[in-house]
C-alpha cells in the first residue's frame, strides 16, 4: 500500500498542476503577508475594523439568523460555533444529514444555550439549492421568525485533482466554488434585503486568486480553459480561477447591492482565512499532503480553524458601513486583493469582450427564480453564463419522433460523434440515443463532453466521470445515489433532446 502511495505520489508531482500549487501558491501566500507586514508596519495605512456585534441584536426582538454553507468541518464548523458564541441563530448548510446531525449536538454539548437549526444542500445541484430556500423559508414561517436573515457565510468550497460533473453537466469544482453560491446568494437576497437591521454577506476567497494574471478577455479562450476537454485536467487553475470569480462576484455585489441601494443596503465582504488546516487536501498524495503540511507548519503559516477563521468573524461582525473590503491575516485587517480583480471592471476593453453577450435568463432548471428587477449583475451573470448551454430549440412532436427511431450497433453509433459536420450528433443514455446536435457546444468537437459523443455514455453519467473507462453502457456496481444521478440525467435528456431511436 506504501509503495502503491509513493507511486501516486510521484505521477502526481511529475504533473504541472502540482508545481503550480507549489510554487505559485506559497508565492501568492507569501506575498500577501509581506503586503499585510508593508502596509501595516512600513507605511501605516493597514486599515482595521473592530468587531461590532452588538449592530446584530440591539434593534431585534429575536435572534439574527445566519446561514453557513460548509459548516460540518474545518472554517465552516468554526465558523458556525464562533457565531452561535455571538447569540446568532445557526443555519448549518451542509450535504450530508448525517453530518449536520453530529455537528449540531457537538456544538449543542460545548454551548447548551446555542440556537441551530440543519438544513441539507448540495451547492453542485441547482434543484437542491432551490430546495434548500424553500426549507429556510419555511423553517422561518414555523419557527415563527421574521422572514429575514441577517447573515450569509458563503464558505464552503473542494478542491478535486479529477474530474466530475454536477448533475446538471458542469464541472463540479467550478460548481461548488462558485456557481452553487452565486445561485445561492442570489436566491436569498429577498431575505437579506427583507432585514430589520443591515444585513451582510461574506464570501470566503483564497490568497489562490493572486495566481489568475491571465485571464483573457475573451469568451471562447474561457470556454476553453475552463469547460473543455482537458488532456491533463487542470485543477489547480479551476481552483484558482472559482476563488477569483467568487471574489469579483463580490465587488459586484457591493457596487449593486451596498454602493447601488438607497434603501435595504446590503453591505458585501471578501475574507481570505490563509492556509488552515482542514480536509480540503483529501484528494492530494497523502505523503504530499503531510510533507506541505510539515513544512507550512515549521514557517508558521498553516493555522488551525479556530485560527483561520478570525478573518471571517471579522468581516461578519465589522461595523454595518463597512462593505467591499478584503479582509486578511485577522485582528480585524484587511488589504488589497490582486490587482487584475480590483481593477476588472474598470477595464472597458475588457468588459467589451467579456460581456457582449448578456444573459438575462439562465435557461436550467429553476434558475429563472433568479433574475428579479433588482437582481441584475449583468458582468457577473455574462461570466456565469459561460458555464450555462443556451436552451435548445423546441423538440418536435413525439410522433415524429418515434416515426423516424432507428437502431443502430455501438459501431454504427461512433459514425455520430460530432467529427462529420453533416451528420447529426448522438448520445446514448441505457440503450436511448438521443440527438443532441443542439448542444454541439458541449459534446462536439473541443465541447465539454465531446467524448460522450456517437457513445452511450450511462456508466459516465451514472458517476459523473470523464473516464474513458467510464464511458459505456454497463450499470453493474453502481450504488443507489448513482442510479439517482443517472436519473436525473435521463429526465433532463428527455426535457431537452428527442430520442431518435435505441442501441442493439
């Protein structure tokens, strides 16, 4: 077992992915610390912000109400326990039940008095974090609370060194980063903006977005780096690149939301925690992971939790006019972020090709819910959009459909992968083949899934893998979630694309 561990070891640091964790991280982190040292020692404008808690209580009758995504470990368990010491009302956002249960009664045996209250979300699913809103509302009504919150931790965040897809097709680190807490934000800003006192949101970002120097300001170049077919999948610059968009999300959100509003201000806070030590190195080598984390511990830069997390209590419990800051390194300071997100959308050239093409409807399942007259963050939804296919052409009648229905042999199958431009192009889902041609942005040529292509693709989907071995049609050892997943898919197939006939 040893040796199999150094042998995945050594593949790995062979790989550029691991040199750019290696040296462009620590760079950035080290930079950060030498920005935070300069501005507060040598040129004395470290700007800090005491921790006002009181804002939250003196004009409530009830508790505030604060959402933590992420909270069953690391920043986010902390995170949860630091604000129920501060007398929030705890909502722990979290995917596993079993999880949320235990967090709840660890936290319960250490503060008796604490106010919790768990809800399951996966922030790769759109229909789990509709789901989700629906559950806060309601738990709101029953729990005879004023329909508000006051506070929204958008902490939770994995790093995957392979690729795996949401259920609804996109990339799930991308997903979980930051298009999960986009939706998510977005859907309960009603809530916020329906606060009796100012509310806040805090999106937890990485001293990692100091490493996107790059990004080009062209939408092609970033559906290629970041939805293609990848030879070496880079999970290192998707990493880096979701804690970039989720930062410029929140400069957004301050210029609309606090900067933008006359009245129901929300007030919106970037916080970097540094490294800590947490479980979100799982999936790295573990003689890599211990070796990084012996060496940050031996320089003093890996923290723990409890440690880490100060950066974000600090940005949740800043004074109410505080808002479009980055908060970094604790006791309440904050420094500038990279330059290129500081300054994005200063950038007409830009924001000319970035955002040509706006987006006002995301055409998924339920994320219509989040286009309102005062929810229009038309960079940001330009960006998002990127990660969203158009919605398809109508489908003809099934009648039609099932007039025209062939069979075709997994050979005659390949003849449909998109490489012929005059040849429609097909994916076969437990022996359905399905015309996808709609979305040849995804699975033609350079698309995102252009491997599932002319193949049937039901192991693939069933385990949201790019595999190639994946990429077939057996279901045999597949668990009970991934015959939901494949499910799932199956319906959102049949919505979108018509079945044109059947494997044999």
């Amino acid at each position: 077992m040893m040796i199999e561990e150094l042998g995945t070891a050594v593949s790995f640091v062979c790989s550029i992915q691991f040199w750019r964790m290696a040296v462009l991280w620590n760079i950035s982190l080290v930079y950060s610390y030498i920005r935070l040292w300069f501005d507060e020692i040598v040129f004395k404008k470290c700007l800090r912000y005491p921790r006002c808690s009181d804002q939250y209580h003196a004009e409530m009758t009830k508790r505030p109400v604060c959402v933590v995504t992420g909270p069953t470990s690391g920043l986010g368990r902390a995170a949860a326990e630091a604000l129920a010491r501060e007398g929030f009302c705890v909502v722990l956002a979290g995917i596993s039940t079993d999880l949320l249960s235990k967090t709840v009664e660890e936290i319960k045996e250490q503060q008796p008095d604490a106010h919790l209250k768990a809800i399951e979300v996966d922030l790769s699913s759109f229909q789990s974090i509709l789901k989700f809103k629906n559950s806060l509302r309601q738990w709101l009504v029953d729990a005879d609370m004023h329909p508000s919150i006051q506070l929204l931790i958008n902490n939770a965040g994995i790093l995957e060194t392979s690729t795996k897809l949401t259920i609804e097709g996109y990339e799930r680190m991308m997903g979980t980063n930051y298009i999960g807490p986009f939706l998510l934000t977005n859907l309960l800003l009603p809530l916020l903006k329906s606060s009796s006192i100012p509310s806040r949101i805090v999106n937890v970002t990485s001293f990692t977005h100091r490493c996107v120097s790059n990004l080009q300001p062209g939408e092609e170049i970033l559906i290629e780096n970041y939805s293609a077919g990848w030879k070496q999948f880079p999970f290192a610059r998707i990493y880096e690149c979701s804690k970039f968009f989720i930062l410029l999300f929140s400069y957004q959100l301050h210029q609309q939301l606090f900067l933008g509003e006359k009245s129901h201000r929300v007030s919106v806070i970037a916080a970097d925690p540094g490294v800590v030590h947490t479980n979100i190195m799982r999936e790295v080598p573990l003689p890599l992971s211990l070796l990084a984390t012996t060496l940050l511990r031996s320089l003093g830069l890996l923290q723990s939790p409890e440690i880490g997390v100060q950066s974000i209590i600090d940005a949740a419990l800043a004074p109410p006019g505080v808002s479009g800051v980055y908060f970094f390194g604790g006791k309440g300071r904050t420094i500038n972020s990279s330059a290129l997100s500081w300054h994005f959308n200063k950038k007409p050239a830009c924001i000319l090709l970035l955002f040509t093409k706006l987006k006002t409807v995301l055409h998924s399942v339920g994320v219509a819910e989040l286009i309102t007259p005062t929810t229009n963050h038309s960079s940001l939804f330009t960006l998002h959009s990127l990660f969203i296919p158009s919605k398809p052409p109508k489908k003809q009648s099934n009648k039609t459909e099932q007039n025209k229905e062939m069979e075709l042999s997994s050979d005659q199958l390949k003849q449909f992968d998109g490489t012929d431009p005059n040849k429609p192009i097909y994916v076969a889902i437990k022996g359905r083949i399905f015309d996808v041609s709609s979305g040849k942005s995804f699975y033609g040529p350079g698309g995102s899934y252009c491997s599932f292509a002319g193949r049937d693709a039901t192991r693939a989907l069933a385990k949201m893998s790019k595999n190639e071995e994946d990429i077939c049609a057996s279901i045999d050892g597949l668990t009970e979630k991934e015959l939901g997943v494949l499910s799932d898919w199956e319906k959102k197939f049949e919505a979108k694309y018509p079945i044109v006939g059947r494997v044999v």
